[in-house]
C-alpha cells in the first residue's frame, strides 16, 4: 500500500499500479482516451494529464501523463490544478478539430465517451475556423458501420483488433491529421470479436450496425441483465429493449467471466427474438388458438395421455424443472443426443469427483502455459480463445518484472517483448484460428488426439499407462509439452464436447490430474455444446433414446417437448418415426423448427430476452438473465405456461407461482443445485425502499409510445419475480452487482462508466462477480487416472471418418437465424484431405454423394491439406443440414 | 532483386518485416516513382507479409508516393523554420504558376508539389528537396530561375526518383 495526495487529500493506495487507474478507482473523475484497462498505457492522446509536484514545498509541479505514471508512496499529485486543467482543455480542444459534431445523428450519442470526455474537460466552445479533413467509410460487413470522420485518433481500435483480439484486416493507414483506420479494401472485418470496436471507440466510428436497423439511444432503453444464449461460457450481457423488440445486446462486465469483452455472435445473435420465425401464439393442429384452448387442450392431453417430457440444453433450469416436476422426475429426458449426454455426464464426474478447480475465463487469460485438445474454441466457446490469446502473453510478462516495466506500460512492454510468446500447444482435428499464436500444433483424429493427450499424461506421471507405438516425433512433442506445462506456474488445460469424442475429455483430466500432483495450481476447462448443457447435467434426467423407445414400446403416448429442436439431436429417421408413433407432441418453443412443424399443439414460450431464468456455464456457474421487457400476450415462459396447465387440471398448481418460489423448489429438490438460491437478489429487495430501474432517468416518450393506440398512459407492468421495476423510478445508486441493468454514472453516460462499479479498474465489480459456482472439486479426491487408450485411427478404404466442423456464425441454432449472423454463415459443404481427393478424383466444389448411419448427403467438396487423411469434416448445425450422430464412417455412393 | 536480398538479409531471421521500408524504396525507384497498390502487393509477395502490412507502412511516410508522379519532384517543407521565411509564399508562387495543389502533377507531366515537414535544412530556409538534392535560401524571386533549371536538368526522369538507395539503370 502507498500514501498518495491528491490535491492535498491523502489517500491509501495500491502500490504499483498507473495514476489513471488509481484515481478512476477512486471514483475521482480524470478525461481519458488512448488507456483501457485490457490494453494498458501507452500516453499517447496526452488527456490524463495531471500535476506532480516533488514535495509539500513544491508550488511549481510539473505536468505528467496519469496514465505513464506509476504510484509512488507520499507522492502528491493534483488533477484540479490550473495548469492540468488548462492542459486538458487545450488537448480535447486540437482533438476535437476535425470531428464533425455530428452527435444528433450519431449512433453513439448518449452512451459517447468522447462526449463525457470533452464535458469533463470543460471544453465548449469551438476556435479552428478551417476546413475539417473528411474521408470514405468503408463497408465493414453486417456487424460494424464506419464513419471515420468521427475519429480522433485514440488508436484503441487498432491496438484492441490487432494487439489483444490478433485480427489481421483493421489497420492504421497515413499520418498527421490523416490517419484513417480501415481495411484494406470494403468487406466484412474477419475478426470474431470485431463488435467489441464499437465499445472500444471512444467516439462513433465504429458502431453497432444492427442497432441501427432499429436505432434507439441508450437512455430510451429499456435494460434488463442477461445472459449469453449461444454457446456454453455464459458471458453477461446487457439486452436492450423498446417497443417491444430487442434492440441491443452490449457487454456486462463480469470480471471472472467475459471481462469487457463479447464475441460477434453473442453480440449480434440477438437478432432471432424479432425474426420472422417466432411463434407469437398458440396452435392446436395448425390452427391458432386462445390461451384457454390450449390450457384446456393440453390438460385433457396430460389427464388422459402416459405423457413424458423433454428437456433442452438451451432452455433455463427453471423451465426444465418445472417439466421434470410435472411428467415426473422418471419421465423426463434430456433432449440431448445420447453421446453429448454422457460427454456431459462425464464432465460433471470429472470436475466434481477430481481435486482440480475449474478455470474460470479469467483464470485462463492469467495462465502462463496452455494445452488445448481436440477443440476449434474460436467456432465453439469464441471467448474462451480470446482467453486463451492473453494466455500466450503471460510468460513473457515474466520478464518485465526483471527490467523494472510495469505490466500495464503497454508501449515499454512491447518494446522488450517484440511479440513473444509463451508456450500453446494445441491438438486438434484441423487447424484454428489460434495456431498462429501456437507454440506446436498436432492435427488429427480425435482418437489419436486422445493418445496423444495420454501420452503427456504418461510423460508427467508415469503411473498414467504409457502409449505404445507412438511415432517418435509425437513422443518427443509430448515430452516436450510435459516439460512445459511442469515449469509453468498456472498451467491450464482445455477440452471439451465439441470432438464429441469422449476419450478426448478422459486424455484431457489424466493430463490435469498428473500435472495437479506437481502443481496445485493446475486449472482444468471443459467447453460444452449449449448455454445450458451443464445444468441439465447437473439436474438429472434419461436419455433421449429411453424416450424414443418408451414411445415406440407403447410406454408412452404423450411427448411434450420444451424448446428443443429434437432433429439437432437424433437421427432425422429415428426423431420421425418417435413424432409419428407418439399420439400427442406438445410443443413449447419460441421460434419454429422441424419438431414445431410436427407438433399437434404449439405454445409460444418467452426468448431468453422475455424470460427470467438461470443457466449454467461450463465452468458450473450458475447466472440469472432476467426479464428485460414483458411478453406480449400470449407469449410467457415456458415454466409460466406449465404453472398454468397444472393450474388448469386441478387447480392445485405446481406448489410455486413465481420464480422465486420455483427457484427454491428446485434448490431443495436437487442437491447439486442447491445453491441456486443465492444467484440474484430476491424479488423483494430494496435499495432505500426502492426497486431497481431497468430505465435510465433520461428515459424519454412513455406517454406518447403508446398514444397512437390509447391516448391515456398504460399502468406500467408490475415485475412479481425480480427486485427490477419496469420504469425509470427506482433506486439511482449502484445496485448488487448479480442486477445491473446498465452502466451509468454521473458525467459517464458510456459503458466506460464501469469503471465506477468495480472494486479495483479491472477487478471485480463492488460486491463481487456475479454468479455462483455450483462446482467445486474434490480436493481430497482419490480418482485414479482413466485407463482407456482408445486404439489409433486407421484410415478405411472407400470410408472416412466423418467429425464435425464448427463454425462460429452458422453452427450455433438460434443466432444463425438472424440476419447479421446469417449473412456470415457458410454454404453447406462436405472437407477432404487433398490426398483423400485425389484418390476419388474430386476437385474443389465437386458434388459429392455419401452416407453417413443412413443419411444421405450430396454436397460440395472443400478440399484441404491440414485435415488428416482419411478423414471428413461436416459442419455442425448448419441450418438445412441433416444432422447424424457423429463422428461416424462415411461411405461414397456412386 | 540481389539488392533487396542484401536488404532483407541484415535483418534477423523470422524479423524480415523490417527491410520493408528499404525495400519501398528501391521498389519506388524501380517502378516509375511511385508505389502502385501492385507494386505493394508485389513487395508483400517479397517478404511474405500480408499487403494490408504495406500500404499501412507505405501511407504513412511522405517519402512514399502512392501517385504517379512527374518526372521532377518538389519537396517544400512547411514545418516552423521554413514558414517562418516564408514557405507558404514559395508554396503559393509553385502553385500558381505550375496550375498545380500540393499533391498534384502539372499538365505536361514535368513536376509534382508536395509539401513535407522539417528535412533538416532550417538554417537555409525556405528550402525544398528535389530527388537528393536540397535547393535552399530560396525566395519567390528566384523561383522562376530555379524550376527553370529544373526543366532542363530533369527532363529525363531521374533514375533513382530520390531514393537512398540508387538503382543503376544498364
């Protein structure tokens, strides 16, 4: 700790840390641009300048950068001096020239840094009487507009793409007043991550394009806290609402999870809550129905039926509860192929019966050695290699503790550090996204990844079986990655669902567990197919051919089936014989698909963005996503329509009626889940007696939005499950951090404003990060080491073994089926090694016919030379793609 | 090419990037004065960088001209020394009587006018530099009398367009 004063106050401090960052945390109010807290100093825009001065004698002082500046002890510092204001003044004045001034019609009034920044620094009115330099903007794609006469040069776009998120196609171009930041060429930004350039930019450079579709200022908002919904990590988000659609998804900062970041698909894959395919009301037969028709159709249904009930991976524990409470708990199925179910299963074995604690996303970024088997992270947990891509960062960082460089001196670092990196290594069907960061990759079938991971394991610990027959140049690859990961302070390995290879998953904790016996700080990640896999794990249920065979025996008759697409998940034949042979499909969903199309009765359930409910994130947190805007009639959740249908049959009902009350249904009836209780505050707290606004105070037009339909103003809807009102009124002050609704503070209108809602700048936020972990391991564990060595892969004449390939915009089910995400999303193909190709005399984008378990196929071919031989890749989920279990053997047909 | 070789080779393995900015040279004295987005894909294709590396480096430097340029290049600086002895005058006098802005090549293909900041001359302001050479203490008087001397000593392109690195022309 060290004394700073600053203007003449004393303040205890931490040691070693930047001036900026010290008195942002202080909740001192000092103009910024060029600075982030993940990308460090660089002093460059010169606006967080403040006094030093030598000593209490000391009247002079002498202007500094805040952010170049690290804190010394008794240092006295002044940010209200004169001198530093005037210098601030005339720093936003000469970079305030050339921007156009453009806030009425710019995207990024309202939630603008730039603007808070030149407010703050007190300038207001306008000298340079010369032309302002004007450019061309350029076409970013679906995610990103540009208008680069905004810019004033921060660079923080640039260093964001570029230096943190390793993009390739953003790039600085001329100097002086000239520069423009740009591609080279029109076209979308190649990055997964570019959406984070529109909360980078200070300015409104780079904005959010489809906001812009249904442009809404941020104060007109209506907010709410949610939860990412397309993959398994879970990232938090803030979802904007206003008339009755979903207008926005921004970042929500959660320091243990997402940090400031999102990935494009968790950013612009909101799009699907107002698509065209939502289901808005119910139908029995086809034919819409009222809600008393469908309640009363659906109990007759329950009363007369043997009825059982499928579950869903994307669907919250509350909804899935409430089923498994309804069917009963021996009546209810995960909708989850029977492969991913014991993948998941075999998960939860591990992480909870084994002695390592699970990485979190911010645990990952702070490893110095990193071993990846058999996941493509970039396509199926995107966040998690940008993790990962910070990770490589973190040995190196070593050395700049020796020559005396703070680690937040972005510039110095750099400059001894000339892009070194520390160890990756990453096994893998086919190449990544993140190989050029890699230490060594090894590229192959999932098998002989898996013998591979067994061979690190054996090579740290030699009571893990050895591997024999490995070629001599792998042997030594593992030797070399053993020795890696034994000389790393926080070595972490990764895993996961994807190479739906379960020997892989097993390859992954021997690696874990043998390292754990060297070094106790060792973190373990497995990445699962959904944003709910793992609480549906966690909660209980058969698996889905025990469905299918109860219908098809006769056991059942009756199938109700929530928000689940059972063609994602069986075989196209076997999910079509289960539907006709069943009586009755009940179907509760919110966007059409293949099972709603064959359902008798359709009930319009909430999306994520209409409903309160908690998932679980694959490292066992389990995070609540509330309600952002009511429903429309007669849309609610899923476990709202079941309290209703008991409510119908008997008028007993569930034994709960809000979410609260379900919520303590559940923690009490599940035992790994019992601790759900405590994820969000309940729905009866109050700040000073007040309820939390999900509107900011500025929220304008409630009056009028509705006039044209009534000219008296609607009671506004009352919120029975979350201490959230539905309105501007409410507490003004920070709320717990599990509830943030937006960010806003005094003076800091942008998101940057968060700064104000942490402990520490970076940390997490004040009360701690939301979310609670369910998963905590066995430390006094006594698994031994799994012993099945899958045998290697052997190509097979006239087959190939077929694995699936993901993508990060087009694999995914719901944010495909948004325009943005939609547009860059890939054709339908079928990938072959180039010798594979050769040998069937195929060449790039021939059509090829093929079997796989007795789909067929006909697709174009994609000829590549990293995918091993003998094998093929189909992409996963691809919308119009039959989907088969895999990996499977391939036969060509002629 | 063994020139850029020569270049490429006194950087360490794997940091080949660095010759990029000798290398736009040569390249510029090579192909007319000027780098065409396919002369920069072309040094690209040489260092085995991708292109957008080029033009950002390329784009950057005055010295680097992303124009066809004329056979003579006017290089006036404009930074402090200079203006103070009166650059805005000689760079108003060029442009009037050439028909030329700063960036533009007259009619007859015979000069280009740039401006650029401080080359080192201050003592001899107003200055400008003309291929490797600096022309100081110039003065609107003399101006007619230097582009004259211009026309006629550059009216063949010069071979090296001012780069620091001469190619010879066989």
């Amino acid at each position: 700790m060290a004394t700073l004063y600053i203007d003449n106050k004393p303040y205890e401090v931490k040691a070693g840390k930047n001036l900026l960052e010290t008195c942002l945390g202080l909740g001192l109010d000092l103009p910024y641009f060029c600075w982030h807290p993940s990308l460090g100093s660089v002093g460059a825009c010169r606006q967080c300048a403040i006094k030093v001065f030598k000593d209490e004698t000391d009247t002079r002082g002498r202007i500094v950068m805040a952010c170049m500046e690290p804190v010394a002890d008794k240092q006295r510092i002044s940010i209200a001096h004169p001198d530093a204001v005037e210098f601030r003044a005339n720093v936003i004045e000469s970079l305030m020239t050339n921007h156009p001034h453009d806030c009425a019609v710019c995207d990024e009034g309202g939630s603008c840094h730039l603007q808070d920044m030149t407010v703050m620094s007190g300038h207001n009115y306008r000298r340079f009487r010369y032309n302002k330099r004007t450019f061309q903007n350029q076409d970013l794609g679906p995610f990103i507009n540009h208008e680069m006469n905004r810019c004033i040069t921060c660079y923080r776009c640039v260093r964001f793409y570029r230096d943190y998120a390793g993009g390739r196609d953003l790039n600085a171009f001329a100097s002086r007043s000239n520069v423009y930041f740009g591609r080279e060429e029109d076209g979308p930004l190649e990055s997964e991550f570019s959406g984070n350039l529109a909360e980078i930019c200070p300015t409104g450079v780079f904005t959010d394009k489809t906001l812009k579709e249904h442009y809404t200022r941020k104060w007109d908002l209506t907010m709410a806290p949610s939860v990412c919904q397309h993959c398994s990590l879970g990232c938090n988000t803030i979802a904007g609402e206003r008339y009755g659609e979903l207008r926005m998804i921004a970042n929500r900062y959660n320091g243990e999870v997402n940090g400031y970041f999102l990935c494009d698909r968790g950013r612009f894959g909101y799009e699907f809550t107002n698509s065209d395919l939502r289901i808005r009301q119910p139908f029995i037969s086809k034919f819409p129905v009222t809600k008393q028709q469908v309640l009363a159709e659906v109990a007759t249904d329950i009363k007369k039926g043997k009825v059982i009930g499928i579950g869903s991976p994307r669907a919250s524990l509350q909804s899935n509860f409430a089923l498994k409470q309804l069917v009963g708990a021996d009546r209810f199925f995960h909708g989850v192929s029977d492969n991913d179910h014991n993948i998941a299963d075999l998960i939860v074995k591990i992480l909870k019966e084994g002695p390592i604690r699970v990485a979190s996303m911010h645990d990952v970024q702070q490893a110095d050695a990193v071993l990846i088997l058999g996941e493509d992270l970039t396509n199926t947990a995107p966040m998690l290699a940008l993790a990962v891509r910070q990770a490589v960062k973190q040995q190196p960082m070593k050395k700049l503790a020796k020559a005396n460089i703070p680690a937040w001196h972005d510039a110095a670092a750099k400059e001894l550090l000339q892009d070194e990196k520390g160890p990756l290594f990453i096994a893998s069907i086919n190449t990544t996204k993140l190989d050029d960061v890699a230490t060594a990759t090894y590229h192959a079938a999932p098998d002989d990844i898996a013998r591979f991971g067994f061979a690190i394991a054996s090579c740290l610990d030699r009571s893990v079986p050895s591997v024999s027959n490995l070629p001599g140049e792998l042997q030594s690859l593992a030797q070399r990655i053993a020795d890696a990961l034994s000389n790393a302070e926080r070595p972490v390995i990764i895993s996961g669902a994807s190479s739906q290879t379960q020997s892989v998953i097993r390859a992954a904790a021997n690696v874990a567990w043998a390292l754990h016996k060297k070094n106790k700080n060792t973190g373990l990640a497995y990445t699962l197919a959904e944003c709910n896999s793992m609480g549906l794990a966690l909660m209980g249920g058969h698996r889905l051919n025990s469905a299918f065979d109860a219908v098809m025996n006769g056991h059942a008759d009756t199938v109700i089936v929530m928000e689940n697409d059972l063609y994602r998940h069986g075989k196209a034949a076997d999910v079509d014989a289960f539907l006709n042979k069943a009586k009755k499909v009940i179907v509760f969903d919110h966007i059409v698909h293949r099972t709603v199309e064959k359902a008798h009765v359709v009930l319009p359930a909430g999306a994520f963005s209409e409903s309160d409910g908690i998932v679980v994130n694959n490292e066992g947190r389990a995070q609540r996503y509330f309600q952002v805007y009511e429903c429309h009639e007669p849309i609610q959740e899923s476990w709202r329509w079941i309290v209703d249908i008991s409510k119908f049959e008997n008028n007993v009902g569930m034994g709960w009626e809000h979410f609260e009350g379900l919520t303590r249904t559940i923690a009490e009836a599940e035992p790994l889940l019992r601790d759900i209780n405590r994820v969000s505050p309940p729905a009866s707290y109050r700040i000073a007696g007040q309820k939390i606004p999900r509107e900011p105070h500025r929220y304008s037009g409630r009056t009028a939005m509705l006039a044209n339909i009534n000219v008296s103003e609607p009671k506004p809807p009352v919120d029975p499950d979350s201490p959230l009102s539905y309105t501007m009124e409410g507490y003004k002050g920070l709320p717990p951090s599990s509830a943030i609704p937006f960010f806003w503070t005094p003076g800091w209108n942008s998101v940057q404003s968060v700064n104000k809602y942490q402990e520490e700048i970076g940390g997490s936020l004040k009360g701690g990060d939301p979310g609670i972990r369910l998963i905590e391991p066995n430390l006094k564990s006594t698994l031994s080491y799994f012993t099945e060595l899958p045998e290697p892969f052997v190509p097979m004449k006239d087959h190939l073994w077929t694995v699936p390939l993901f993508h990060i915009f087009g694999s995914e089910e719901l944010s495909v089926l948004g325009d943005a995400v939609a547009k860059r999303a890939p054709q339908h193909y079928i990938m072959i090694n180039a010798l594979d190709a050769a040998e069937q005399k195929l060449s790039e984008n021939q059509e090829l016919a093929f079997d796989v378990e007795g789909q067929l196929y006909r697709l174009p071919v994609k000829i590549s030379t990293t995918l091993p031989k003998g094998l093929a890749g189909l992409p996963y989920g691809l919308p119009g793609l039959p989907n088969v279990e895999l990996p499977a053997w391939l036969i060509y047909k002629k | 090419m063994s020139l850029v070789q020569k270049i490429i080779k006194r950087y360490p393995e794997g940091r080949h990037k660095s010759a990029l900015l000798p290398i736009l040279h040569v390249a510029q004295a090579e192909f007319g004065g000027w780098l065409s987005p396919e002369t920069m894909d072309y040094v690209a294709s040489i260092l085995n960088i991708k292109p957008i590396e080029v033009y950002e480096v390329a784009s950057f430097y005055s010295m680097y001209n992303l124009q066809p340029v004329g056979k003579c290049v006017l290089e006036v600086c404009q930074t402090g020394p200079c203006w103070l002895r009166g650059s805005d005058d000689i760079i108003q006098y060029i442009s009037n009587k050439l028909g030329i802005q700063p960036g533009e090549t007259s009619a007859d293909g015979m000069f280009t006018l740039k401006v650029v900041e401080c080359l080192a001359s201050c003592g001899s302001a107003p200055m400008m530099q003309v291929g490797n050479n600096f022309i100081e203490n110039l003065s609107v008087e003399k101006m007619d009398d230097v582009l004259k001397k211009l026309r006629e000593t550059h009216n063949v392109p010069s071979p090296d367009y001012g780069s620091p690195y001469p190619v010879n022309k066989a």
